[in-house]
C-alpha cells in the first residue's frame, strides 16, 4: 500500500511537463536554441573583451573592473533568458 506521498509525488510526476518525453521537434528547438544564445554569448564576450583590452591598454583598472561585471552579468542574463525559452520550448509540444 502506498502512502500519501507517494501517490502525490505520483499526481505530481503526471503533471509535470518536463516528466514527458521530448518530441523530435522539440529537442530540435532546444538545440536551436542553445546556438543561438550560445552566439549571443560569444558576441558580447568579444565585444567586451576588445573593451577591455583597451581599458587595460589605457592603465584604467576601475573601467577594466566595470567591463569585467558587465560582461558576467551579461552571460549570466542571456544564460537566463535561454533557459526561459527552453522552458517554454519543452512545455509547448
């Protein structure tokens, strides 16, 4: 005999999207996604990167320290908003 949390983690298991298996189309969109943010990312890395090099190049090491959170905080946003729309992509068949 199973107990109630057995039985709710099982009603739970059944209602949740990510439980189901990924049709073909949806880890093709998946994988989509990964490149397009995964091109996103290594846009702004080198645009930033070139920034920073000259603030270095310049002996300006409170500009170089700003680039350097802007950039960390830039992945970190587009890795965000990629995950959100791989979310959406695996809820919505």
């Amino acid at each position: 005999m199973k107990s109630a949390y057995e039985l709710a983690m099982e009603r739970l298991a059944r209602s949740d999207p990510a439980a189901r298996p990924l049709t073909p189309a949806q880890k093709q969109r998946l994988a989509e996604i990964d490149r397009v943010y995964q091109g996103k990312i290594a846009e702004r890395e080198i645009f930033l990167r070139q920034q920073l090099n000259g603030a270095l190049a310049a002996q300006q090491p409170d500009e170089a320290d700003k680039i350097r959170q802007q950039m960390s905080r830039e992945k970190a946003r587009l890795e965000e908003e990629r995950d959100d729309e791989k979310e959406r992509a695996r809820r919505n068949p």
